[in-house]
C-alpha cells in the first residue's frame, strides 16, 4: 500500500542553506565546499548511538563533538571522530539540520562515485536514526521522501540515480543505510 504523503512546513531557504521546518543543531564539522554551486548527489545513512539502540541525544553530541567517553563503552571508540551530516532524520520522524546545505558536511569519508572521488565535496547527506538490522520507521520514510523532493526540485542534477546508500559510496567499507532500508519502497515515495 502506497502511503500518502502529507503536506509538510519543510521549505528550503532561499540562499540554499537552510531546511526551514527542521530543528536546527549547528556542528563545527564542516567546512567551505570546493564549488559551492556543484552539488549533484545525495547519500543516505544509517547512524545508531550506541549500536542498534536509538534515541538519548548521543547522535546530537557525537555531531557537535560532545560525546562523553564515559557515556557508554562503545563512545570511548567513537568520542574523537569529527564527523556530521546535513540532516538527521530520527525514529520519531523528527528532521535535525547540522549543516548548510551550501557546505561540505564531513558525512561520507573516503568514497567515490562515478570515478570521482571525495564524495562530500558534491553530495548532500541525510541520517536516518537506524541500523542495518532493524526495520526504519514509516515516519522516516515519509520525511525523507519529502525532503529529497524539495532537495531534488532545488538541485536539479540530483535525480534518482544519483541518490545513493553510504555502502554504494564506499563499498567494503559501510554497510549502511544496509539491508534493513527499503529503497523500492522509498523511491516509490518520490515525485520525481
């Protein structure tokens, strides 16, 4: 059954930078993209703090470089890593901004798609609150489908095929947004 998609108070800025409607959490783990104008990809995560167990803030504080070592074994792994993304869609369906869309985020790491390399100079990238092993939620899907299409009608070189998972961007080295991310289901969703 297709879900109908409901009328959002998602808008993208005018300048491109800004998904009015999201809450907004600046991360200092970004930086000037190369060619602010060469944004042609978009890539779709799976993030969970700690593994497969969600909600508790931890994604917010690893973003902003908050995340206490002490907060869970696993932190004392991660706590260093400078890393963002653009958005965050959690479990509950709700958006985070990290980063102007008009800046790199550091969301991909060594990646490539295509033959070019350094994904993050061209790419938008959105968390989804989720692992490889669990179902996301309906309210994910429905959020990201309307956002790609406001990021898509903005960002005209970004089509379906140039929407892809972490995994396809980076293979053997991320699994996600993995196995669990339907992505039929999720292009069914578009308006493209």
């Amino acid at each position: 059954m297709l879900l109908k998609l409901k009328k959002t108070n998602y808008h993208i800025d005018d300048a491109g930078a800004w998904l009015l409607g999201a809450r907004i959490v600046k991360s200092p783990n970004c930086d000037a993209r190369p060619d602010p104008t060469d944004i042609d990809l978009l890539v779709i995560h799976g993030i969970s703090l700690p593994p497969q167990a969600f909600g508790g803030g931890f994604i917010d504080k690893l973003f902003t470089n908050a995340l206490s070592p002490d907060a869970h074994p696993y932190f004392a792994k991660v706590h260093k890593l400078r890393v963002s993304a653009h958005l965050l869609i959690d479990r509950t369906g709700e958006v985070t901004q990290f980063v102007p869309f008009t800046k790199r985020a550091w969301h991909a790491g060594a990646s490539s798609f295509n033959g070019r390399q350094q994904c993050n100079d061209f790419a938008i990238g959105i968390e989804l609150e989720g692992c490889d092993e669990k179902a996301y939620c309906e309210i994910q899907y429905t959020n990201l489908a309307v956002i790609t299409n406001l990021i898509c009608q903005r960002w005209k070189k970004i089509t379906k095929d140039r929407i892809v998972g972490h995994s396809d961007i980076a293979p053997g080295r991320k699994t996600d947004p993995g196995a669990s991310f339907d992505k039929d289901y999720y292009f069914s969703l578009l308006t493209l």
